[in-house]
C-alpha cells in the first residue's frame, strides 16, 4: 500500500486578549524565604506552556511551582488555549515582560513563532529558557532545559523494531504538531532507531495528531481500516498512543510504542495497552529552570546551551541489547 497521510484538523484559537491569558492560567503563589531582587521585591519568574491541560504541561507546571515556592520567588504561569496556539504564547511573553519578570521558561508551541517576542524580552534584560522544547535557532534563548528528544526517538524506534523480531514491519507514524522541534526529533529520531527512512516503503501511513489522545484515536481507526496489515505504530506521546491504543483494542500484534512517561503511560505500559515508553523527566526541567532563574537574580548567573535532562526506556517486555527498566521501576520514578 502507498504512503498515506491523514491530516486530523487543527482548531488554533487565538487568543483575543492578554485578560483571558491571565485568567485562564496564572500561578502567584509564593513560600519559603524570601528571594529578592536589588530593588528589594520578590524575584517574578514566567511559565508559558503550550497547554494548561496536556497532563505532561500540569506537572512541569506544578513542579516549577513548588520549586520558586522553595526560593520564596512568584510564579506566573500562562499557556496557549490549545497545542499550537503560538500567538497566545506570544500574547503571555509580552504580558509577562509588562509584569517586570525576571525570567520567562517557556514551551514553544512553535519554535519558529515565539522568537520576535523571545528577543524583545531579553532585550529588557530577562533571562528566556526554553523547557522541554528548543527553539529554531536555539540561540534564541539564553538556555534550553530539555529531553534529548532525538536520543528518545531513536530509543523507541529500536524497541518497536526489535519488539517485532522477524515479522515484516507495516509502520504508521503519529505525530503531534507541525513546526515543533520536538515533533521533527523524535519522528526522525524513531526513523533513525528502526532504521527508515522517510520514503521507506515499510511506512504505510502518517498522521498530525497534535499529541491529542482522540484525534489520535480516530486517525489509528482511518489508518488502519485502510491497511490492516499495520503491526508497529510510532508515537508523539502517550495521549496520542492511548488513543492508537483504542482504536486498535481487540487486534493484537501490533507493536504501539511511546515518549513521556508519566503514571498513567507506565499504567498503560503494565496493563499491555503498549509495548514501551520512553520516560522523561520534567520535574528536572522546571527545577533547574526555576533554580536558573534565580541564580541569575542573585548572581547575574546565565546558563547557556543545551542541557539534557535525560530519559529512559520502560517495558516489561525487554529486547536484548536495549537498556530498559520495567514498569515497577517506572512507576516509583514516573516524572520525577
């Protein structure tokens, strides 16, 4: 069968006013001792996500929280109405900068969108760091904090390949949202780790996603009642596998592998709902993010660079000569 791809609508809201960023999203809390700017106020550090309901964005955002509690800073915390909302993001940094932050971590949406806004922030003097997802150039930002998306991409890929043994592969790929760096690295990182390439003849199908678990679900069900020879499928995240997941429920020797985990993929991984998942760790992100930012208010302190927060794979299934831990292991260090 020829190479099919199957678009899945993107709803992109724009966001009509910096109030409802404000509303929607925003984190003031503070605790701890008191972290202060020369002028004597509390250090402000901005969030910007590319969601506030994606349960991976909840964690990092809840971590980055109870970290800047820790320094006695305030966190701000802002996000897109939806997984490609760049001008929300736009509309939140430049919200943020008139809230005299001193730093902004930020999770482009798209790594291409955000860069005027990113560059007239630093030009006031605020440090910008990109959590979990680089920006094109990364030299747009002072900073990224993030997973080796590539590395986890090829990780995966080698599972799903060797997790087939010697059946003749019939791949689709889920991906999440065009323009993101993080999409690109582990779609080709996975292309990488099973040895394709984008022309393969093995690949039988792909699909944007958004990393949504149900537009996930209904382009497994149209790519599959289309070819129902398909037996491995690549993931952007475990919504969209949770979504291949369902849409292939009751057919069994299909390989679905995955990136994240969080509790709930690893649960996902344990139950056999999928083969793998690729751990990440954004509880590491927001802290070194938060910790950065403040080091920079005390110090004048930058980071600089790209600093991988690692990964790794989770299965109960191991495939020789793949390093993996099993879900029990997963499930003490999910998102840690």
């Amino acid at each position: 069968m020829g190479h099919l791809r199957i678009p899945v609508r993107v709803s992109v809201v724009t966001v009509a006013g910096l109030a409802l960023l404000v509303t929607g999203c925003t984190s003031t809390k503070s605790g701890g001792s008191d972290t202060s700017t020369a002028s004597g106020g509390k250090v402000s550090i901005g969030l910007v996500t590319k969601t506030n309901s994606n349960p991976y964005f909840v964690k990092l955002r809840e971590s980055a929280q109870a970290e800047a509690d820790k320094h006695g800073a305030k966190l701000i915390a802002l996000a897109g109405k939806s997984d490609g909302d760049n001008q929300g993001q736009v509309d939140a940094i430049n919200n943020l900068v008139t809230q005299g932050v001193k730093g902004i971590l930020i999770t482009p949406s798209n790594s291409t969108g955000v860069l005027s806004a990113i560059k007239a922030a630093r030009d006031k003097g605020i440090i910008v760091i990109a959590l979990d997802t680089a920006t094109d150039p990364a030299s747009a930002v002072d900073a990224t904090f993030a997973t080796d998306n590539k590395a986890a991409g090829v990780k995966q890929g080698k599972y799903v390949k060797g997790a087939l043994g010697d059946k003749t592969p019939a791949v689709v790929l889920l991906d999440g949202t065009p323009g993101s760096t993080v999409d690109d690295l582990r779609h080709n990182g996975f292309l990488e780790g099973f040895g394709l390439t984008s022309g393969s003849s093995e690949i039988k199908g792909t699909a944007v996603t958004n990393g949504d678990q149900t537009k996930a679900q209904t382009a497994m069900e149209n790519l599959y009642q289309r070819d129902k020879d398909i037996n491995a499928v690549y993931t952007i995240n475990e919504p969209a596998a949770a979504g291949a997941a369902q849409a292939l429920s009751g057919k069994s020797g299909v390989v679905i592998g995955s990136i994240d985990g969080s509790c709930t993929g690893v649960s996902n991984v344990k139950s056999g709902k999928f083969a793998a998942t690729v751990m990440q760790f954004p509880k590491k992100m927001a802290q070194q993010g938060v910790d950065a930012v403040v080091d920079y208010a005390e110090n004048g302190k930058k980071p600089s660079g790209f600093i991988d927060t690692g990964s790794q794979l989770i299965t109960d299934k191991p495939v020789s000569g793949l390093d993996s831990k099993d879900t029990a292991w997963g499930l003490k260090n999910c998102w840690g």
